[in-house]
C-alpha cells in the first residue's frame, strides 16, 4: 500500500507540470490580450492577430 501511494504521488509532479504547460501555451496562442483590447477601444480600430504577426497596419 505505501508503494502505491509513493507512486501516485510521484506521478503528481509530471501531471502538473503538463498541466501548466498546456495553460501557458493556450494563453500565448490566443490572439489580443486585455492590454491590446482596451488600447484598440481608445483608438477606435482593432487589431487583428494577422496585422500583430505581419506587423501590418502600422
């Protein structure tokens, strides 16, 4: 029984770190952040992912 549980929670560390990982590379990929949203409210235009990466519109 203590093999068991030494196991799980061992297999606890990798499980979070993938975890994590996904979160941080699903927020990195997802296009206009809050900063960038309100900036684009003031001036009245928004900005496209395409225009950020292609550094169009400028």
């Amino acid at each position: 029984m203590t093999a068991y549980i030494i196991r799980r929670l061992l297999l606890v560390v990798p499980t979070l770190i993938g975890i994590m990982t996904v979160n941080f590379i699903i927020i990195q990929i997802a296009p206009g952040g809050p900063v960038e949203q309100m900036i684009a409210k003031l001036q009245g235009e928004a900005v496209s992912a395409t225009e950020r990466l292609s550094g169009g519109g400028e």
